[in-house]
C-alpha cells in the first residue's frame, strides 16, 4: 500500500444516502484473482449499461473523475454484506478518502486496513461542503493525515478523529501483519533472551 500523509486532489461527488457494498462491487465480479481488475467494475451497475458500454451521464466516466482521490458521500456509505473487496475496487480506482456523514462498521474496519481512509463529518460540515463543491467542482481539497484536517476552498477546515493505530498504519502503508513485521528484530531479540532464560 503507498502510505497516506498529505494529500491534493479533485473531488468526485456521489453524495447519495446508503450505498451498500453490492452497489460498490457487485457480487458477480468477486471471483477475480487480482484486484486490479475490481476497479474496472467499481459501481458497475450504475457506470455501465447492460451491455458494457459506459453510461456518459454517471460520474465515473466523466473526466473530471479521472485522477481524483476524494470520492464526497452520502450517508451510511458501505453499509449491507461485509466484502474486503469493496475498499479494493475503490482504492483500485485511485480513492484514498470516502468524506460520508457515516459508515458500515464492517466496510469501516476494511477500509482502514485497505488504504482507504474513511471520513465522517456531521451533517452540518457535510451540507457546506456539498454547496463548496457544487460552487467549485474542480477545486482541490487538502488532507493532511497527520494534523488530522481536511481542508476545502473558501477556509473550511475539518477536523477528523482516528484511532492512533489505523493513522500510524495510512501514513506507514502498511497493515497490521506488515506493521507487528517492523518489530521483528526486536520480536527476535525477546525471543533468544526469552529462550535463554527458560535455559537456565
């Protein structure tokens, strides 16, 4: 995974209310060997007709979502059946940050350990940044993970809460194996002193 510090980027605007994992990543398309090939089908029923041509109209195929990083939710976003494979297509797309009034727990907890940082902002912030980003749609957004903010054009700044080890892990690039794994020399150490103890 690339580590997530601070980040500038275009928003893509999908703000509908409860779009489960099925919506983000149909079922059909969970038999896939490399998780590259999930963000071709991220929101495919939506983004594709039902014979595979692009629908012009929905946002993904627009061009302002080509290289974006924020996609700007509704509420309930990753709600329905739990699937890893949901923050995969996402993150296989480009997406490092969901902005949404609230999350599936599930998808929540997969995201976190996918790359993907999961934002929630009350409803309040949420309507303002809504009309920012009607106001300004190709405006850039600033993330900077570590001060936990997230700034939007016009002097909007959002402060966000995460747990200390989800943030150590975005801003590392790694996940939970390969995060006990940085401490192995010292998990080697423990374990020939450890075993010289119980020698003697």
């Amino acid at each position: 995974m690339q580590p997530l510090t601070k980040l500038n980027s275009r928003v893509v605007p999908l703000p509908l209310n409860d779009i489960d994992t099925d919506q983000i990543i149909p079922a059909r398309f969970l038999k896939v060997i490399d998780k590259a090939d999930l963000a071709t089908n991220l929101f495919a029923d939506w983004r594709y007709t039902a014979d595979g041509r692009p629908r012009p109209d929905f946002i993904l195929n627009q061009p302002q979502s080509r290289g974006a990083h924020i996609l700007f939710a509704g509420d309930n976003f990753g709600c329905g059946s739990s699937r890893e494979h949901a923050p995969w297509a996402l993150t296989g797309f480009g997406f490092r940050v969901v902005v949404a009034t609230s999350f599936g727990d599930i998808f929540r907890n997969n995201a976190l350990k996918n790359g993907l940082l999961p934002l929630k902002v009350d409803a309040d912030t949420h309507s303002s940044m809504r009309e920012i980003l009607e106001e300004n749609p190709n405006a850039e957004w600033s993330l900077d993970l570590d001060a936990q903010c997230l700034s939007v054009p016009g002097g909007l700044e959002v402060a966000f809460e995460i747990d200390p080890f989800s943030k150590t892990c975005l801003m590392q690039g790694t996940d939970e194996l390969g995060y006990l794994l940085s401490f192995m020399d010292a998990i080697l150490a423990y374990e020939q002193a450890h075993g010289k103890q119980v020698e003697a």
